[in-house]
C-alpha cells in the first residue's frame, strides 16, 4: 500500500508537466506504435473543445464536422476519446461528431455524486442539449455502450439509431471488478501520465477507479433497461472479447427489440483497434439502411 501511495503521489505531484506533454500526439491505452505528429488530438483539442454543466459537474466534449448529429462515447476507466479517433475520423465526412469526454475521463470533471444509470444518461443529455435539439445517433465502445444503453431507454424519442461495441449484458453476478491503479501504471505508465496531465483533479483518480468499480459491482443493465431501447441497436464485439464475453452480447442482442448483431472474428475487447476495415464494414451498411 506504501508502495501504491508513493506511486500515485509522485505521478500526481507530475501532472502539470504531464499536462504540457500531452497536447499532441496523444495516445489510447497500451498503444503499440507512436501516433502521427499531425493527428488531430481528439479530447484535448482547444480548437474544437468546449464544457457544459450536468449536475454538479463540468462535461467535457469536442464537436467535428456537419450533418446529423452522432455522439461517439469511449470507453470506461482506461478508456479516452483519443483511442475513439478512426471513428471520429470517418464519421465526421458525414455527420456532425460530438465526441464526449465521460464522467471523470479527460477534461471532464468527477462531481460529487455517486456513479449511476441515470447520472451517465443525464451526462449524455447535458452535451447533446447543448449542441442540437435533434435526435441523434449514438456510437458507444464498452462503458460508452452502456452510457448509450442507458441514454437510449431513459430518453428514447432523442435517439435514432444506436452501435454498441464491446457491451452486452451486465449484471453483478457475471464478474467483480476491482481498481488497482499501481498494475494500469506498471502497464502503461506513458498513458496514465497523459490522462493525469488532462484531468482537472488527478489526485481524485483512485476515487474514479473506485467509483466506476462499484456501479459495476452494484447495476444490472439487463432485460428491464434493453426492453425500453425502441431505436434500431448494432451489437458489435469481438469473438474473443474477455471483458465482454460472448455469451454476454448474445444476451444484449436476443433482448433488445430491433437489433442486429456482428463478431468479429479473432478480435478481442478493443475490436475496432485490431480491425477497424471489418468494423467499419459492418457500420456503413447499418447506418445506411
């Protein structure tokens, strides 16, 4: 616990000149190779970046491109608009983009509330209120799936379609999860640095990790919530997906009224960063039917 303590403390005492370093390029989580010096720095991008209040906190989000509105939403604890930016790419030749930084990720401050289902919609609508009085679409990775999920049922006439990658059934009984911050920097301590250079208060990262911890310990997000799902729903996630295993999207998709379902083959959690020419492949047909 010392050991952890010290870590944190000094990766924290850090954070300002993490926060110089971290302009661009930026990294997702276990990147293998660097990114290209001129990629767009997406969730720390002054040019397109902009806050709104939701609750008690302060949501960061970043808008590209015209059309129709679509919401791309990252993943969870590790996850950061960066590792979303092939989707941001593609999908802002034709739509609107409004990537958002979730509860806690990035530039987005972690209020005072407890993590809940109707915290992560209300996040959701906050952004979305500020930007269009439209319905939109959603692209949610993991986490960012079940924020869609969540946002789809509570508020069903804003949502046209919706994509879901890596997110399937959730209940408590499926998994435990626990935070261990000192083994995600042993990992990959280049990218924790960079996400505490952008968080308005990394000395609170230990609460986030914990906080994210027992919503998943604690929330179902089963038949009750997908029932209430009206939009057309893509379900896509990889065959070897250990964070979302298969028989966990099975369910999703066998529940939720108007869906469709694509696996990628040899493809783990992070499907669309292993092989995003056959994610895209599945998207585009989706989208425009």
């Amino acid at each position: 616990m010392k050991k952890l303590l010290f870590s944190l403390g000094f990766l924290i005492s850090f954070s300002t000149i993490c926060q110089a370093q971290t302009a661009k390029p930026l990294r997702h989580f276990m990147q293998q190779t660097p990114s290209p010096e001129e990629a767009i720095p997406y969730g720390n991008n002054p040019k397109a970046g902009k806050y709104v209040q939701a609750g008690d906190a302060k949501i960061y989000y970043e808008v590209y491109g015209e059309g129709e509105p679509f919401v791309v939403l990252h993943g969870g604890l590790l996850g950061s608009t960066y590792e979303m930016h092939q989707f941001i790419d593609s999908l802002s030749k034709r739509y609107q983009v409004i990537a958002i930084s979730t509860w806690g990720h990035g530039k987005s401050e972690l209020g005072k509330a407890p993590l809940s289902v109707k915290q992560k919609a209300g996040d959701i609508l906050a952004v979305v209120n500020a930007v269009t009085s439209d319905s939109v679409n959603i692209l949610g990775f993991s986490d960012g799936g079940f924020g869609g999920y969540m946002f789809a049922a509570l508020y069903p006439e804003r949502v046209k379609k919706m994509i879901a990658i890596g997110a399937g059934e959730q209940t408590p009984e499926l998994r435990r999860m626990e935070f261990n911050a000192l083994e995600l920097f042993q990992l990959d301590p280049a990218f924790m640095e960079q996400q505490l250079g952008l968080m308005p208060e990394p000395d609170r990262l230990m609460e986030l990790g914990n906080q994210i911890a027992d919503f998943y310990n604690s929330t179902s997000i089963s038949k009750d919530l997908f029932e209430k799902i009206q939009c057309p729903v893509l379900i896509i996630a990889g065959e070897n997906d250990r964070n979302a295993a298969l028989e966990t999207i099975l369910s999703g998709y066998r529940m939720i009224p108007d869906s469709q379902l694509g696996i990628i083959p040899n493809a783990g959690h992070g499907v669309f960063l292993e092989n995003f020419p056959a994610v895209w492949f599945s998207i585009v047909p989706f989208l425009r039917n």
